[in-house]
C-alpha cells in the first residue's frame, strides 16, 4: 500500500505533539514534522489550512485532522486502513498534554540553556 504525505504541524515540545509523532513513529510512516513555534511561516499555513488556531494538526494526504491526539490520529490511519493495528506500548502518552511536572522540566531546561548561552 501506498503511503499518502503526512505533515504534521505541531510544537517541538509538547505533550499533544509528542503523542503523534510517536504514533507515526510506532507504524513507521514517513513525515514532515513543520514546527510552528519557531517558523511563524509554517504556523500561519496550519491557520490557512485548518481554519483554526490550535494544534497538533495532521494532513494526511488531502485530509487535514485539525487539534488532534496522537489516538485520534491512529484512530484515522485505522480506520482508513492507511496502516494495519500494532500492539505495542509507548514511551509517551497518546492521548494528553504536558503535565506540570514535565512543563516544569521543560522551562528549566530552557533556562539553563538561556544561561549557558547568555555567558558564552
């Protein structure tokens, strides 16, 4: 079977974003993950596209699945039989955002590299 383009428009670190790009990895399909934080170019085409402002958004060949779950986007690619189900467990979850504490590492570890950068 044919892969339709995959091209995910998601945040690079986020909770939501994570969980699909680890059920596209779990069924090894090939995509473009467009960081939206860092290219406003590529945030302003997921608006155009999906209509709407939040992400992650998945364009599945012409279907756009708009402020999606990494489940909602296995739940599509089953569905339309673009891949056949696959039991295995995932190292992050599928189906939420961040929780506190991981929002907590995360802007420590940007402070720490804020530092580190700010004294070089």
């Amino acid at each position: 079977m044919n892969q339709p383009k995959i091209t995910g428009y998601m945040k690079p670190t986020c909770g939501w974003s994570q969980g699909v790009r680890a059920v596209l990895q779990k069924y090894n399909l090939e995509y473009e993950d467009r960081d939206i934080i860092n290219n406003p170019n590529n945030y302003q085409e997921m608006v155009e596209k999906t209509g709407q402002p939040y992400q992650p958004c998945v364009q599945v060949g012409d279907v756009i699945l708009a402020d999606v779950s990494g489940e909602e986007v296995e739940s599509y690619l089953l569905q339309e039989e673009i891949v056949k189900p696959i039991e295995t467990d995932l190292d992050v979850a599928t189906d939420r955002g961040c929780s506190d504490e991981e929002h907590a590492a995360m802007r420590a570890e940007a402070a720490t590299q804020w530092t580190n950068f700010s004294s070089e």
